[in-house]
C-alpha cells in the first residue's frame, strides 16, 4: 500500500506546474484582433445574461451591461477591465483550438452556426425561435471569426472598439 501510495505521489509531483501565479501557454491566436474584430461581435450576439453572460455557462463573456467581473452593479457600463478582456480572450480561445475531431470546425465556429447551414446544435436557437446566431458561413461575423481561427492579424495599435467611451 505504501509502495502505491508513494507512487502516486510522485507522479502527481512530476506532473505539477512549476510556477502557478504564471499563466498557461495559450495558442498562437493573434490578440490585437480578437480585441479590435472579434470580442465587439461576441459581445453584441453572445453575452446577453440568458446566454453566455450566465457565469454558469462553460463558455461566458464580460460585457458592458452584462456580466462583470469584480465591477460594482453602479459601474456595469464602464470599459471592459485588462482582467476581463483577458478571460474573454481565454475562454474564446480555448473554444476556437477545440473541435469534435481533426476535420471538424472548432467550436468557436460550429455552435454558433444554424444547423441548416452546416453547424452544431445549439441551444441558443431553440431559446429565441429563430435562426441560430450566424445563419450561414456568408454572415461577415461569422466570416470574421473564421479569419481569425485562421490566423488573421490585427495592427497591434488598433483601438479596442469595447472600451472606446
């Protein structure tokens, strides 16, 4: 029992991250685009407190007006903070590097487009009776996350359209 014990405990120890006040390595996914091009349009269709401005959800989004993280009631509509621009990049990310398989659309891109137009089930369609949040892969936004999933740039010195008063 010792022996297993020990054993355990030593591939926990192997497996434990060196300095855990350092974040996590993300994916090469360019940051001055998601902050100028794609969290305006994630902000304006997905963080409604029903949807993924529920802090419930696997996936949610701070907004202003919306969720908030650590910001008084009073104060919901100032700009978004570095800490919540921050896990909204994160939490998005981490949904445009995973997918159901090697040659399916990362989830980023498949939940929110209307099952009739090639996407996943998504309960955000049967909530509002209509078409899903992109009817297609021809809606801008869409085409917009689309590019960023590809690897689009953004000029780092673009104004982040969130926090313009």
């Amino acid at each position: 029992m010792r022996v297993v014990l020990g054993c355990s405990l030593l591939a926990l120890v192997a497996c434990a991250q060196r300095d855990l006040s350092a974040p996590a390595p993300l994916g090469q996914l360019d940051e001055p685009y998601f902050r100028c091009k794609v969290q305006p349009i994630l902000v304006a269709r997905c963080s409604f407190l029903a949807c993924h401005g529920d802090p419930g959800r696997p996936y949610r989004l701070f907004a202003r007006q919306q969720l908030r993280l650590g910001v008084p009631p009073r104060d919901r509509g100032i700009a978004l903070t570095e800490a919540e621009t921050r896990a909204n990049y994160s939490a998005t990310l981490g949904f445009a590097l995973q997918g159901l398989g090697e040659d399916a659309d990362p989830l980023l891109l498949s939940k929110p487009l209307d099952e009739d137009g090639g996407g996943l089930f998504h309960r955000g369609r049967e909530m509002y009776r209509g078409p899903d949040v992109f009817a297609s892969r021809d809606d801008v936004d869409y085409r917009t996350l689309a590019a960023w999933v590809g690897g689009e740039k953004a000029d780092p010195g673009c104004p982040d359209p969130g926090n313009l008063p």
